[in-house]
C-alpha cells in the first residue's frame, strides 16, 4: 500500500497571488503544443504566427468548453440554482468532453480563416492534444482529485484526505493512457501521413476507449454515481458517441483516399 504523497497543490503564493500546480500544468501543455506544432507547421505552409493563433483559439475553445461541459455534464442543477457559479471558475471544474467540443468549435473558426478543411486542422493538431492531456492529469494527482476507486493491488494508494483505504491512482494510469500512450499512437501515425481525417478519428477512438476503460477503476463522481445499468459513469457515457464517432471517420478517411486514387 503506498500513501499518497500530500503535495500543496499552491505552487507559488505571492500575497493574495496564488500559482496552482494545475494551472502550471495548463500552461505546460500549451506550450509543448506550441513548440511542437511550430516545428510541423511548415507542411501546410503556416507562419509561427499561424500557429501562434492555432494555439491560442485552441486555449479558448478548451477553457470555454470545458468549463461549459462540466456545468452542463456535471453539475446541471447546482448551475440551476445558481447561474453566476458558471463564471467561478476559481472554484474549479473542468470537463475534457466539453473541453473537446470547445476545440473543434475553435478549429472550425481556425479552418475558415485559413481557408483549409477543418480535418487538415484537427489531423495537425490531435498528435499535439496528449501533451495537455498528460499534464492536466499529473495536475489532477498533484491536487488529489479525481481518484480511483478501492484496491487491495499492491500499488493502491491511500488518500488521506478522502479516507483510509487504498485506492487505484487513476490519475497516474491517465496519464500513462491520454498522455504517454495516445501521444506515440498518434505521432507514429502522424509519420506514416495517413488519408486526411484518420489521425482525428484515431484520436477519438483511442481516447474514447482509454477513458471507457479507465472509469472502471474511477470513482465516480459522488453527486451523480452511476448514470445507468448500476455501473456506467458519464464519463463513459459521453465517451461512447467518441469511439463511434472515431470509428466512423477512420473508415471514411480510407474510403476517400481509395476514390482519390481511383479519380
């Protein structure tokens, strides 16, 4: 049984100025995004500047849409009682299925003004997208939030601010999933130049079943338990239109490429 290591989750404080490791985390992925993403954008003749304003809609769209999702997905009663709470964002909550729709919103605006196929976009950007991913869930181990469920595995980890048992570190095996796992998926696909559209649907589809399957060992979140069936969460809920929806474009994306060649 390993204990949890109590980590402050204030990285600085600074008078009533206060840097969370979460937030660091944040900044951390955007700027391996941006690094990353400046090195490729020559293959669809983009300026760093191009990428610069990729990256920044790309922040907006995660930071609206996530913490859009998590009211509406999450916590739609409490927004009910309470409308401002969706502007408090200092209070916490953030949903990566909103976060997501937020992105492809922002990429679409990103597409028109650049005047290429939304695709193009998400196929450049998706390799980048485990970077946050990753990092957002070492900010969710670091802030203890979001733990597992209870474990006798000899790895299982003790919470001391939840209670007394030892628990899956679902944060940590996230991390390992969305972050280290998806990113060599999706760059070894990367370097392959699939047919336009498959990198997406790979990022959906891998996402999709690593977060279905990793709810298993989640705790669910207390308000909302179980949504369906004594054992399906919504994160796996929301997950599940992922896989079709990755499925679907991946075939699709082998279908035009074949026509292509065919034409």
């Amino acid at each position: 049984m390993l204990q949890y290591p109590q980590i402050d989750p204030i990285l600085v404080a600074i008078g009533p100025l206060k840097i969370h490791w979460y937030g660091l985390m944040y900044l951390i992925g955007f700027a391996g995004a941006w690094l990353i993403a400046s090195k490729r954008g020559h293959r669809l003749g983009w300026s760093r500047d191009d990428v610069s304003d990729l990256i920044f809609y790309g922040a907006v769209g995660v930071v609206l849409g996530g913490r859009f999702g998590y009211v509406f997905f999450y916590n739609f009663d409490r927004f009910l009682e309470d409308p401002l709470w969706l502007l408090r964002v200092w209070e916490g909550g953030m949903s990566f299925h909103g976060g997501l729709l937020g992105v492809i919103t922002a990429m679409v605006i990103f597409a028109r003004r650049m005047q290429v196929s939304m695709l193009t976009v998400t196929d450049f950007i998706a390799p980048l997208v485990p970077i946050g991913l990753g990092a957002g869930r070492v900010g969710n181990f670091i802030g203890g939030e979001l733990w597992g469920r209870p474990t006798d595995l000899p790895w299982g980890m003790v919470f001391p601010h939840v209670d007394n048992l030892a628990r899956h570190p679902s944060q940590l095996y996230q991390f390992a999933l969305e972050g280290v796992a998806l990113f060599a998926i999706l760059n070894l696909l990367d370097r392959k130049r699939p047919a336009r559209g498959v990198i997406s649907g790979c990022f959906l589809l891998c996402y999709g079943i690593f977060r279905f399957m990793m709810e298993f060992v989640r705790q669910p979140d207390a308000h909302l338990g179980f949504v369906a069936l004594d054992w399906l969460t919504m994160g796996q809920l929301l997950s599940l239109p992922m896989i079709v929806a990755g499925i679907a474009l991946i075939i699709w994306g082998k279908k035009q490429k074949i026509l292509d060649q065919k034409s």
